[in-house]
C-alpha cells in the first residue's frame, strides 16, 4: 500500500509538493532501491531550529538519482516535500503518485 493511500502522503497543488513526514519519504525511497548518499540541514537563524533539509540517493543497478528535498512547517510535524527523480519531479500527476513500486523503470520492470 502507498504512502497515498494510507493518507500519509498529500499532494498540495499550490505549493507544488507533498504534505509528508520527510522520514516517511526517505524510507520508502531507499525500500525501492535508492541507497543514500548525501544528507544536509538547514536551520533558522533565529532557533537554530531545523528550517529543511534534502537527501539524495543512487539506485545502484539502475543508476537512477533521487531527491527528497523539505521545508518544514512551524508546529507541524509534516512538512512540504519535493521529490524530483531523474531530474522530474514527482507529483499527483504521475500513473502512480505514491512513490512505491519501481519509478525508475517502465512498468515496474527492466527499462
């Protein structure tokens, strides 16, 4: 079942990405291959609270390469997510919006 589909995943059209736990996107992207090679934050200058952050990560066999890319949202635990693959970003227009199965090939197979 998708992160959509468990309502853990929303898209918000205007702000152009997904209502998510940034966790929850890391994990379901490297459940689908992708190994993490990369992670920054961001803070406020304000708090030194965390502002955001971005994580990469390579799909070894197929040589993909994702984003996972945040801003957080004051008092909420979610926080606006963009997800670009391949250099396209993921959005609710995509045959399956949910970030689960293989993106990074047709259909789910060898591409």
């Amino acid at each position: 079942m998708s992160l959509v589909e468990q309502d853990r995943m929303t898209w918000i059209g205007q702000e152009h990405g997904w209502v998510a736990t940034p966790e929850d996107i890391v994990t379901t992207l490297s459940k689908d291959g992708l190994e993490g090679c990369q992670r920054e934050m961001t803070t406020s200058r304000r708090d030194l609270r965390p502002a955001g952050s971005v994580w990469q990560g390579v799909n070894p066999r197929t040589a993909s390469v994702a984003s996972a890319i945040w801003v957080t949202r004051p008092a909420r635990h979610q926080a606006i997510v963009f997800i670009p693959i391949d250099g396209e970003s993921l959005t609710d227009d995509h045959g399956d919006p949910a970030v689960e199965g293989d993106p990074y090939t047709e259909e789910g197979g060898e591409g």
